[in-house]
C-alpha cells in the first residue's frame, strides 16, 4: 500500500495538540528552572551510584532533596494551578491524573496481595538450571523477534546491560542481555524490547516525524512490551513451542516437559527487586513507588523520611524487611535523575495490556493453536491493526479502548492473573 500523503482533518488537529501541548509546557518552565535541572540532574545520578554501592542512603539525601525541590517547582510551573504530580506524570502519560491511577491502584492491590499470599503458600516448581551457550541464546533471540513481527530490515539488535530500545519509522534498534546459566533473562529482555520496537515501527508511515508519528505514552508503550513479554511469550501454549526451540538450540534441559518450562517461566519467589520481580508482584513494586513519589512531591512526606516509610510499606506489602538500601529504597536510578511520575506508567501498561489481552483472546479464538505452533503472526498482526498503526493519534486510554472496544480497567488483567497462577499453582 502506497503511504498517503497528506493527513486528514482530525489528525492534523491532533499534532496542533500535540504541539500546543509540548509548546506550553516547555514555555512555563523558567530557564533558571530548566539549567538548574540540566546541571543538577548528572551530579545527582553519580551520588546516587556511589550511594547505592556504599549502601549509604544519608549521602544520597541532599541530592534527592534538591531534585524533589526542583521538580517540585517544576511540576507547579507546568500546573500552572494544577496538581504538580500530574503535571510531571503527563510527561510520560499525558491525558491521565494520579487521584483515577491511585484509585485503580487501590482496588488492585488487595487482589493482587491475596494471590501472592496463595502463591508462596504453594510448592514452589523447578527452575530452570543449566549453561547455556551465548551464541544459542542470541540466534534464538533473533528467531523470536522476528516470529514476533520486528523487521529486521528496519532495526538490529544488540547488546546492553540494561535492555532498552530507540528510534522510530525505519530505524527502531532494541538491545538484550545475556548471561549464560539464564536463558530467560535474553529470551524475555528481547520480547519485551520487540514490543517497544514494533509499536515504533507500526506507526503509520502518513505520521513519521509528525507529533503522532511516535507511541502516545510510556504507558501505551508498556502495555506492548508487555503483552509480547507476559500475555503471549510466558502463556502455556508459546512455552510448548518455546521448549521444543529450546531443546533443538541447547540439547536436554533439566525441567521435566513443556509443562515444567512453562512452570520455570512463571515462577514466583520472594524478592525485593523490581525489574526482576514476576507477573503477580511487579505492580506491587511500582504502587509503593507511586504512593511514596506523589507524597514527596506534595510535601507530605520528607526526603529524610523515605527510608523507613519506604521500608515500613515494603514490609507490610510484600511481607518481608529490607535488607539493605541496594535491595530497598536505593535499587532505582529514577528518582537521581528525577523521573517522578514515570513509575505509574509500568503498571498502566500492564492494566492496558489486561485489557488488549482479553479483546485480543475474543476476536482470535484459536490463539492457542497458533501460538503453540510459534506462529505470532495473526496476533501481532492484530495489535498492529487496532493499536500501533494509530501512533498517538488519539490519547493514552481513548488508544487503549479504540483497540479493545471497552474502556480500560484492572479487571481483565487481575483476571488472568488470578486465573494463570491459581492453575499453575494448583490453588
Ligand atoms: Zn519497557
């Protein structure tokens, strides 16, 4: 199909928005603001390095003083009267305010607290154990990008410690990691980093290098990491053809079946670590960062005080004391560089992709079938369809019912949840 040319009517009055929008924010931060924030922002990042190695929070505390300060004044520039929080959160999700994210947080979190007690209280399955050869590990990276609709011809992947992804129209470049007695960990870095990269490259041509020719939020964005990452590459059905790949690359493996690689995928054990946290507790992570955040930019909650309110809630969550800083409120670099209302946005793009999920299961009844035989095509093929063409052409959640037909809340994705783990853990 030839790309069009011109836009029509309601999507040039979307980049006007968009421009608008960009134009204004940008405008109301004072430029002492701005340098302050651009001269501080490295400094804060180095001290809270050596902080976290040292397991010294008190270094770190004038430094996260000074950048809750200068955000803060930030957020109220931007506000212009409003709320400061939500006017640094729509930096990465715009169109959306705190009080409705922190209410739908509210009536996740006991959900969610329930099904992790359930789960820990039950026979936890093998994991899978093993070296695993580098190159294998990166030629089937390289398979599953692609059964995953990431085209090559216009991206590459590489490495990097920190898995991440960049660019848009026809240079999207993703990054993975490997380590070599966890083949999960490259496997599920690069799904997660194929669904970042597919949005990008879903875009409708017609919009490149326009304000809409780019994904609409950090959230939107999330919610196709994730369902690449959780809903489609940790289902049972993928992991059947998955065990079948990973024989043919690394010879026997340790886990009984199919049935046991699934099981290893999923497992959930106590950890104090986001990124490495499972499908049942990561939002848990993000709720205490939010809640704790949104107090600091308020004011109602000190920057010496984040410690033991961090370690007071963690305990009470997640049912276990924090060890040491590094493992506690030190283990994010968001908040040395300022990213304060970016935490939220994980756990949007796992409510969103809930959501898709559930749409996504509706119009493909046979999805099983097709990704037991390691064929993403028709799925993929849908949230490109419904979802990743329309770059942000409308806002964060208007996007997320657009493709789904409903709009979004917690249920679907507390659903599967409750659902996958009360089956694999025979509750
Ligand atoms: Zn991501």
């Amino acid at each position: 199909m030839k790309p069009r040319n011109n836009l029509c009517d309601s999507e040039r009055e979307r980049v006007l928005r968009e421009l608008r929008r960009d134009y204004a924010r940008n405008t109301r931060v004072p430029a002492r603001l701005a340098a302050e924030l651009a001269r501080i922002t490295p400094l804060a990042q180095t001290a809270w390095e050596e902080a976290r190695a040292a397991g010294d929070v008190a270094a770190f505390l004038p430094w996260l003083s000074q950048m809750v300060a200068l955000r803060r004044e930030e957020g109220e520039a931007i506000a212009d009267g409003g709320d400061p929080y939500d006017a640094l959160m729509a930096d990465y999700e715009p169109e959306t305010d705190a009080a409705s994210v922190a209410a739908v947080f509210d009536t996740m979190r006991p959900r969610l607290v329930a099904l992790r007690d359930a789960v820990l209280g039950a026979d936890t399955p093998p994991a899978l154990e093993g070296q695993f050869d580098r190159e294998g590990q990166l030629e089937l990276a390289r398979k599953l990008a692609v059964r995953f609709g990431y085209d090559m011809a216009r991206g590459r992947i590489d490495l990097a410690v920190h898995p991440f992804s960049s660019g848009s129209g026809d240079d999207v470049r993703i990054t993975t990691r490997v380590a070599e007695d966890d083949p999960f960990n490259c496997l599920y870095s690069t799904l997660h980093e194929v669904g970042h990269g597919a949005y990008e490259q879903g875009v409708d041509p017609a919009y490149r290098l326009s304000p809409i020719g780019r994904g609409v939020s950090m959230g939107v964005h999330e919610s196709q990491s994730r369902i690449y990452e959780n809903q489609l590459g940790r289902s049972r059905a993928f992991c059947h053809w998955l065990h079948g790949a990973m024989v043919e690359t690394f010879g026997p493996l340790n886990v009984s079946d199919a049935d046991g690689l699934y099981a290893a995928a999923n497992r959930v054990t106590r950890g104090y670590i986001r990124t490495e946290a499972d499908e049942v507790q990561y939002n848990l992570h993000i709720m205490l960062r939010f809640d704790l955040e949104r107090a600091l930019i308020h004011g109602t909650l000190a920057p010496d005080d984040l410690e033991e309110a961090w370690n007071t809630r963690f305990k009470a969550d997640f049912g276990i004391p924090v060890d040491r800083p590094a493992n506690g409120v030190l283990q994010d670099v968001h908040w040395s560089v300022g990213l304060f209302g970016y935490f939220p946005t994980y756990a949007l793009g796992n409510l969103y992709a809930g959501c898709l999920h559930k749409a996504l299961r509706a119009d493909l009844p046979d999805l099983d079938a097709q990704l037991a035989a390691g064929d993403l095509a028709q799925a993929t093929g849908w949230l490109r369809e419904k979802l990743q063409r329309h770059g942000a052409l409308r806002p964060p959640r208007a996007t997320i019912e657009a493709a789904c037909g409903f709009a979004p809340d917690a249920g679907p994705l507390l659903d599967y949840l409750e659902t996958k783990f009360r089956a694999l853990y025979r509750l």
